[in-house]
C-alpha cells in the first residue's frame, strides 16, 4: 500500500505550509523530500485547487537556474511546440521510459550487492580468498595483490619468451 501524499498548502503571499509538521516549507525543501522518496500534493488554500505540477515545475526551473542544462534545449522546444497535441502519449512514453531507467538502477543495485555479499571476482583475478576480498579489492589493491599480480605478468613474459625462441630455433632448422 501506497503511503498518502504529504499536503502542501499554498497560501497567496506565495507561502507554503506543510500540513503534517505544522510549518511554512521551502521549494527547496518540497524537493529534497521527493528525493527521499516522499510524494507531495500542493494545493490552493482557499480553493483547494491542485497546484501540484505548477509547484514541481517550478522547482525544476529553479533547478534549472543553478545547474545549466538539466533538460536539453531541443526538449523544452519539442514541448512547447507539440506538448499539447502530444500531451497524453508524452506523458505516458516520458513515465515508463523513467520507469524503466529506475527498474534498470535498482536491478544493478541488486547485483552489485549480491556479488559484493559472495566475494564475487572476476574470473581473469585469482586472490587468495582468505586474505583479500572483493571489498578491499573494489577498494584498491593491496600491496601483497599487487606484487602478486607482477610475479604473475612476469611468469607469462618469461613464458611467452620462451616460445619465441623455441619459434626462431624451429624455423632457423628446417631452413
């Protein structure tokens, strides 16, 4: 079950009142709680009228203001030009497109943590699993990796070396 929109009322000096704490809230503020997850209504004090996408709008432009380019110039031309001949297809293409991306971020989420939980590594990286995890790896390496690993590109080297001049002496034979 959905948890109930907070209710936000917005009164004609501009000011905002947060119902549920009983105190004047902030554009700024209405944004972070709709980071944390928390859904908002905002609506006319005296009429009651749903101010909503008006308030959220508002805080996007704000947004805007600070951080240069958060929705690409073409875009805003493409939604004043068609936003009205497109509005109900637009709105739900933009929705799951975003839902979609979140459902993408949360399943890679799952598997960062499920192969962080079983020490997950890749499989061309061989640690001695009672020394080093795959935390302290993701990390960095540790001095004892390291070293490891350039013991390792030098038996590889000394053994591609060594093909080679088995090479050069089997064609420098039979010529």
């Amino acid at each position: 079950m959905t948890e109930a929109p907070l209710l936000i009322k917005k009164y004609s000096n501009r000011k905002l009142y947060d119902l549920s704490r009983r105190c004047y809230i902030t554009l700024e503020e209405i944004a972070r709680l709709i980071r944390e997850g928390k859904q908002v209504k905002v609506v006319n004090s005296t009429s009651n009228q749903d101010l909503t996408t008006v308030t959220l709008a508002q805080i996007i432009l704000d947004e805007e203001k600070k951080r240069r380019n958060l929705l690409p110039v073409s875009f805003l031309h493409q939604l004043i030009q068609y936003g009205e001949s497109l509005r109900g297809s637009w709105q739900q293409h933009l929705s799951s497109s975003l839902e979609a991306v979140l459902a993408t971020q949360a399943e890679t989420g799952k598997l960062w943590t499920e192969w962080a939980m079983r020490e997950w590594m890749p499989p061309d990286r061989k640690f001695d699993q009672g020394r080093t995890t795959a935390r302290e790896h993701a990390e960095g390496h540790t001095e004892d990796a390291l070293k490891a690993e350039l013991e390792s590109v030098k038996e590889k080297l000394q053994q591609l070396e060594e093909k080679i001049r088995e090479t050069e002496k089997e064609m420098t034979e039979t010529a």
